[in-house]
C-alpha cells in the first residue's frame, strides 16, 4: 500500500529567502566587483606628490581593503608600478607624468571590474615669461613663471640664438638666455624636449636698437636698421658695446662744410685708435639713401674696408650711394640733428676740425 504524500509549497516568501541567501552568498564568494574584496569601498582616494610633466609622481592609494588583489592604470601617467600591500587602508604606487592637465587613473578588481576612477591635474610647466635686457644684439634674460622645474622643457625662439636654459633647482622661477638677433615680434615657445609638445608661447616685442652718443659738445640718439643692413649693424654694435665702448675717447676727425661729420677712429691729437676688428662686406643698394641725418659707414677706395669710422650725414648726399660703388647707410638720426649740423660746420683745416669733439661715452640704450 502505498502512502501518498501531499507536496511542500513553496510559498514566495520562502523563495525571496532563497533568492537573498544566495545572492548573499555569490556575494561573499565574489566581493566586490568580482575581485574578492574584504571590508567596504576598496579605494575610496588617489593623492599625489612630485605631479610634474617628465617626473615620477609618487601615487597614494586609500580605502578600505587595499590588501585585496588590485590593478591600477592611467591614460597619461607611464609605467604604473604598485607598490607592495602596507595595509588594508593604504597601499603607494609610481608612474612617469606624460602629459598636462586632466590626467586619469582606473582601479580594477582582479575581475577586471572597474571599482574606482579618478582624475588629478598636472600643471602647465609654464604660464609666463617676463623678458628683459630686449636689445638687438645683446643678451636677453627670460624668466619663466608657473612650475617651470623640471628638467624636460626647452625653450626656443624665431629670433634669439643661443638658448641656454639654468638648471633646476627649488626657486618658484626658472631662466633662460639667448642673444637677440631680429627686431619686432619674437615668439617664444616652451615644448618637451623632444620639441613634440608645446606648453607655452609668447610673443615679445623686441625695439629697434637705437645708440647713444655723448660728446663734449651735446647728445646725439641714432636708430639703427639691423633688417637692411645686418652685417653693418651687427660691426657698429660691437665696437659700442665694447667695455669700454670703443668710440669712448674717439674724436670727430673730418668734416666737410655743411655735408659730413665723421669719426669713429683717431683719438685726441689726431692718433690712431687701435683694435679695430676685420674689414666688412659693404651693403648697398639695400634700400637706404644717404639723407639728411642718417649714418653710413667710411672707409678707404677698397669697397670692403669698413671698420670702426662712421659719418653722419648732415645734408641729402644721395650721390654717396652710388659714389665709387656707394656708402652703406645703416640708421638714421633721431635726436641731435642740430648738432651734427652744428658739428660739420666747424672751422676746419684740410677737412680736420679747429675744434676737438670727443665722444665721450657710446651706449646702446635700446
């Protein structure tokens, strides 16, 4: 005989029992995530020193079960390396900074689930540069503001050769030097070493170089042109920038009555002024005319003999730009016409001044 049974029901609250029991355990089995995490949120923090493009930034992780199996990855930050299990709440981290700005960080679970993302900021390596000492020709000293200390930026420029960069070092600030070598707009740029970044640029303005000449009779201010006549230019530069200047001691040696006032070689007595550098190619037909209070440079029958003596003019001489295969004009004057007027009428003998006038001091002043 055979004895039936009437079936158990499993009633639905039992099955939501179930269901609970079992999600709780699938739970405790996988953590987290899937990764098999212990405690509460895994990383509840990522902070970071040293966070400079080009360094090794030091990472710190914090959370609650950083003792579980992690992977950590970042879209900018190279080499990720973690470092050893310190406890469940702590746990350090490197990797190389390859970028500015917005840089991300991942936490995975050994599942390969996401169980948290970040992102911290990389600052620019520079945010300014204040230039002085602009003068064409000279030293220029750029100084670099922002968070320029780290070693792998280059500074370069369109018109400034030479660039030399100081090394790091703690200061706030960072200087760059190069010789200036074009007037107008400059531009300045900042990349990573390689030249394939660019942080930063900035245009400057750089002024015509202007000379100015004290004598024992008055002041006379001169504006070069070093984009018609750059050898000429450069040459008369550096004899004024000399130290001392070259011309300091010189006299005006010649004049011709109303048309030129020249000098730039012979010292008080009529005596020779030594150390002049070599000769120079002549640079005519540059557009420059020998006009009213413009200087152009002397020299002797060979055209390419010019050193150290220059002449102002002190009356339209156009024929001089032709005259024995011409005169190279290279500025014009910009205050003291008077005087050059004043100075090429002096009683004269055979072309040589009654009157001593000594330069008494030559400057570039811009």
């Amino acid at each position: 005989m055979h004895i039936f049974k009437t079936p158990r029901i499993l009633t639905m609250s039992r099955i939501g029992s179930y269901a609970v029991t079992a999600w709780a355990l699938l739970l405790g089995l996988l953590g987290c995530g899937g990764g098999g995490w212990s405690g509460g949120d895994p990383i509840t923090g990522i902070s970071a020193t040293n966070f400079k493009y080009g360094q090794l930034a030091n990472l710190t992780l914090t959370g609650n079960a950083l003792d579980n199996v992690i992977k950590l990855s970042s879209d900018k930050c190279l080499s990720v390396t973690l470092g050893a299990i310190e406890s469940s709440s702590m746990r350090h981290a490197t990797c190389i900074v390859a970028a500015t700005g917005p840089i991300e960080f991942t936490v995975k679970s050994n599942a390969d689930y996401t169980v948290y993302s970040t992102s911290l900021n990389a600052p620019e390596p520079v945010t300014g540069i204040n230039a002085s000492n602009l003068k064409y020709g000279q030293t220029a000293v750029l100084t670099l503001s922002g968070d320029p200390q780290i070693g792998s930026i280059k500074v370069s420029s369109d018109k400034c050769t030479g660039m030399t960069l100081d090394a790091v070092s703690s200061a706030a600030t960072r200087t760059a030097r190069c010789t200036v070598t074009g007037t107008g707009d400059m531009k300045l740029t900042v990349t990573n070493t390689s030249g394939g970044t660019t942080f930063y640029t900035q245009t400057v303005s750089v002024p015509e170089p202007q000379v100015t000449l004290v004598t024992t009779l008055g002041t006379v201010v001169m504006e070069l042109n070093p984009t018609a006549a750059p050898i000429t230019v450069k040459n008369f530069l550096a004899y004024v920038n000399q130290s001392p200047s070259f011309y300091n001691g010189t006299i005006f040696h010649r004049v011709l009555a109303g048309s030129v006032a020249q000098g730039g070689g012979y010292t008080s007595g009529f005596v020779a002024k030594t150390g002049q550098s070599s000769p120079i190619a002549l640079e005519v037909g540059k557009g420059l005319s020998n006009l009213q209070g413009t200087i152009a440079m002397a020299r002797t029958d060979v055209l390419n003999s010019a050193t150290s003596q220059f002449f102002f003019n002190a009356r339209d001489n156009i024929s001089y730009d032709t005259l024995g295969g011409g005169y190279a004009v290279f500025g014009k004057i910009i205050a003291g016409l008077d005087l050059i007027i004043q100075i090429s009428n002096l009683p004269a003998t055979s072309d040589r001044p009654n009157t001593e006038v000594v330069i008494t001091s030559a400057t570039q002043t811009q």
